[in-house]
C-alpha cells in the first residue's frame, strides 16, 4: 500500500531489480520519478553507480538542506544556492563487518550578509524537522524476509 495508511502513517514502496553482478536498477513508485542505478565499489561490483551508503549519505545531506531550506523560507530569509557536503565514515565492527560509523553534514546556505540574522532562528529548528537524519539517529527496525525461505531469522520490524 501506498499513501496514508489506518493507523495514521504512510508508506510507499521503492523495488530494485539486478541488471548484472551487484549493479542494480531502482524504481520508485511515482512513475515522474526517475530510475537509479546502484553498483557496489570494487571490488565486489563494478562502481558504476552510488553504493547504498552513498545514497544514505544523499539522503541524509538531502533531507538537511532542505529542511533549512524550508525553514529559511518560513522565516523569510533569503539563502541560496544551498550547497551541503557529507563526509562519511565507515569501519569494521567487532565481527569484522563493515559499518558507517557516522556522518558529518556541513551545510552552506549562502545567506546574504544582511538575512543572517533571519536564517540563524532556524539553526535551533531545522534537524528536527528533518524525517531521514532524525530516523538514522534513531536507528530504524528493518523486517527482513528473504522470499522461500519464511520462518528464518528475522531482527526488527515494522
């Protein structure tokens, strides 16, 4: 189901479908979306396209930079072009597994010397409003079936 669901939440659905090794087409359900191509860095795959923790780290830039965007706007301050630049760190856990570690977003809203002051009002609001950082912070329960083989081991949920 897409869209509002009943107990108050929405949802939408993104598929992916394997073009060749570990490359892989992204759909998006808004048919006005563009398709993505993903790839993994070599030398698993073929680096043809962002890995998944580049699309988180996009994600996460995204959702900031717009957020103090929107703020920006509310508070009728001019700023533009926004320019945001996520520097990601990965590592290996204890069992030997990659993981990101953190992120670090520096956003620059070019404000015109005389809005800062408007602007600066949003530096207090603007991460909360933000549903993807918020959400990584968080951590996120993720269900996991693998399709013919139900009654696995499974961690999270929705």
């Amino acid at each position: 189901m897409n869209g509002k669901g009943a107990e108050g939440f929405t949802e939408f659905t993104v598929t992916m479908e394997q073009v060749r090794d570990f490359e892989f087409r992204v759909r998006f359900d808004n048919p006005d979306h563009a398709e993505l191509a993903m790839d993994e860095p070599a030398p698993l795959g073929g680096d043809s396209a962002p890995g998944a923790s580049r699309i988180l780290a996009a994600a996460i830039g995204n959702c900031l930079s717009a957020s103090f965007l929107f703020c920006c706007r509310k508070a009728r301050a001019e700023v533009g072009p926004v320019r945001t630049s996520v520097r990601v760190r990965t590592a290996r856990n204890e069992k030997g597994r990659l993981r990101i570690i953190g992120a670090e977003v520096e956003i620059d809203p070019g404000p015109a010397e005389g809005e800062k002051q408007k602007a600066r009002r949003c530096l207090d609001l603007f991460e909360d409003y933000c549903v993807v950082t918020q959400s990584v912070r968080q951590g996120i329960p993720v269900k996991v079936t693998v399709k013919g083989f139900e009654g696995g081991t499974q961690a999270g949920g929705i």
